[in-house]
C-alpha cells in the first residue's frame, strides 16, 4: 500500500512539473511537451497534478480536452478505487 501511494505521489508531482516546464518553453517559443504525453501521464495517475498544474500555471485552460479532459480521467480512476476498495481488492477487505 505503501509503495502505490508514493507511486501517485511522484506521478502527479511529475505531472505538475511538467505542465511548468511545457508552460515556460511556450513563453520562450521552445520545444513543447506532446498533448499525448500529459494525456499518457494523466491515464498513469498523474491527473491530480496535472489539473493543478493547469489552473496553477494557467497553462492550456483554453483547451477543452484539458479542462474536461483531465477531470473525467480523474472521476473514472476514483470510481474505480473505489469499486477497488468496496470489492477488497485494494486494501484486502475480503467480502
């Protein structure tokens, strides 16, 4: 149990750093970060800092399969931990 909360714990402060750093190289006219990576990071569990990331940095809110995108991600991943939970599955409560 441990080690899958430090695993959402690096994947979303990942996911945050990165929409920074995707922020600041679209300033600069740089390189940017692939739509495809945040959304591959997002699916992975990195949806929390990755929302943050974009009302913080004020990065993509324009984008609407950002700003609706990320949070569906978010509502499914927690519909299913939850059934996770209720099932057993995740903390061994066998039912």
């Amino acid at each position: 149990m441990k080690l899958i909360f430090i695993y959402f714990l690096l994947i979303n402060l990942l996911s945050f750093i990165l929409m920074y750093v995707d922020k600041k190289r679209a300033i600069l006219h740089k390189w940017r970060i692939s739509e495809k990576s945040f959304f591959i990071l997002c699916i992975l569990g990195g949806s929390l800092g990755e929302i943050l990331g974009i009302y913080t940095f004020r990065h993509k809110t324009k984008r609407l399969k950002f700003t609706l995108g990320f949070p569906l991600i978010l509502i499914i991943q927690l519909l299913i931990f939850l059934y996770l939970i209720l099932k057993g599955a995740v903390f061994g409560n066998k039912k």
